[in-house]
C-alpha cells in the first residue's frame, strides 16, 4: 500500500482559480496516497527536525478548512501564516494557495527562508539553494514510495506534494549510546547517600554494588537514593523531623538547606507531608536532575 502525502490540488470545482474562498468541500488541500508520476526530483531536508516540521506543517494545513486552492490568490495563505506565526492550526481567515505555495510555506513553517513565490518549475534551485536540503533525481526515489520519508518533498513541473509517513525500505537510526557515567562521580554520590542517611562509610560490597548497578545503568540515580535513603537501616535512624530534613538535603543535593526551603518541607512534614513524598519532592527537582546530570545520566 502506498504511504501518505499532503497536497493542495484543485478548488471545489475542480479548476485552478475562481472557487470559494477556503475549503468548503475539504478537497482542495487533502491527504492522499503516492501515486507515479513521472515525479522529477525528491527534496530531503538535512535535519531531521526540519522534516517533521515540513510534514507536521502540511497536516496543520490539510486539517484546516480555512486554506484552501486558487492559483490567482496563492499566497494569502502566506499573509494570513505570518500573523499566526506559521502554526496553520491557528488560521481563521479563509485564504488559499497553490500546490507549490503550500509546500514554500511549510518550508517556512520548519523554520527555513525560502521565497512564498516559488513555483514547481523553479522551487528545486530555490530550496537546495538554502544549502538545507538534498536532491534525489534516481528513479529508485522517483517511480517509487519505498526510499521517500515522512517531511520529503516530491516534485515534477507541474505538481509537488509532502511525504507523511515513511516507505517501506525506512530503518530506523540505532539510538546513539548513552555516555559513560563518571564513576569517580558516582561513588562519590553513593558514599554521600551512606554517610548523610546512614550515618557511616559504606562497605565495600555495598559500594561496588551500588555503583556497578548505576555505571551499568541497571539502576539510575533516583532509584538508587530512594533505595538508601528510605531503606530500613536509615528508617531506623530515628532522627528528629528537623534533623532529617538536614539529612536529605545533603544526601540529594550534596548542600545544606537553605532556610526558606528546609522550613518549606518542615510545614510540609508537620501538616500533611509523608517522608516519602518529601525524597520524592527533591528528587523531581530540577537540582537533583542536575545532580544526575553532572554524573553522566
């Protein structure tokens, strides 16, 4: 089965101007499946955000029955666009456009200067010309849906539409591989959690436990404060709420608390607060994201 496209084609009667403003019959600028037809050029924008910008761009559009087809008036959509910040979903007033304007303010849209006056026979040059895109003229690109990919542009002298989804040769890219963590780093964070809530220097075993578990990423940093600091031998601890406070703070986020947030938490604690919700407070804290992020996670 062919893939998805977007593209504008022809007003509600079928001809190239002199329509309805807009898309009363929700024809003109309409999804569609690939079809062959002697398609001449395929444009790939170097940046992946980009592509889905072009692509997400062109539903927005399809999906508003405000923009509609005539040659005559193609680039109002461009001036009603360019009040609403190219988010077409925001479009009200009726405007139309042409296959080629379309696709020059999707472009836009992604965050690409291109000319609103661009046309089928001269929008290769122009949008290669941005230095932000690749051409594909093969006719493994051309005469065939299986290598084009969702954001692509197709074109021929005459018509030009966006690709949605991706043909059925696409592979995903692997995910790039997480950095190492630090361990130095992260031994210094377990050894942290043991003295703050355990009150003593870890064991070895339970040393390279802990950090083996975080250097292997078997475990991240929240599961494994929340694995020290609410463990049973830290519970048992038995300190006052205010000593506790202390405690947290410097076992999360290696510092004492400052005064406004430590009688924060202690309100907190007096009144309606678990333990376990404040560690979990301070571990959905963007301080602690940054603590992890400075271990490499």
């Amino acid at each position: 089965m062919s893939i998805k496209i977007g593209h504008a084609v022809s007003d509600e009667q079928e001809k190239t101007r002199g329509g309805a403003a807009g898309d009363p019959t929700g024809g003109e600028v309409l999804f569609a499946t690939w079809y062959n037809k002697d398609w001449e050029n395929v444009l790939r924008a170097k940046d992946d955000g980009v592509k889905e910008k072009i692509a997400a761009a062109m539903e927005k559009a399809v999906n508003n029955n405000a923009i509609g087809y005539d040659q005559d008036q193609r680039t109002t959509l461009y001036t009603q666009a360019q009040k609403v910040g190219f988010d077409f979903s925001k479009i009200t007033a009726k405007c139309e456009c042409d296959c080629s304007s379309l696709v020059a303010a999707c472009i836009i849209a992604a965050g690409i200067s291109v000319s609103k006056d661009i046309a089928t026979g001269n929008m290769v040059a122009a949008i290669v010309a941005t230095g932000n895109f690749d051409r594909f003229t093969s006719t493994d690109y051309t005469r065939s849906d299986k290598k084009l990919r969702r954001g692509d542009i197709v074109q021929r002298t005459g018509h030009t539409f966006v690709v949605l989804e991706n043909g059925s040769d696409y592979v995903a890219p692997a995910p790039a591989p997480k950095p190492q963590p630090d361990k130095a780093l992260v031994e210094a964070f377990v050894t942290r959690l043991y003295a703050a809530s355990l009150d003593r220097a870890p064991d070895p075993d339970g040393l390279n436990a802990w950090v083996n578990a975080l250097m292997n990423r078997t475990l991240d940093p929240w599961q494994a404060a929340r694995g020290i600091v609410l463990s049973d031998e830290s519970i048992s601890q038995r300190e006052t709420t205010e000593e506790w406070v202390k405690e947290l703070y410097r076992a999360l986020l290696g510092r004492e608390p400052d005064s406004e947030g430590e009688q924060a938490w202690l309100a907190g604690l007096y009144t309606h607060l678990s333990r376990i919700a404040a560690v979990n407070g301070i571990l959905g804290s963007p301080e602690f994201s940054g603590v992890a992020a400075t271990m490499g996670f």
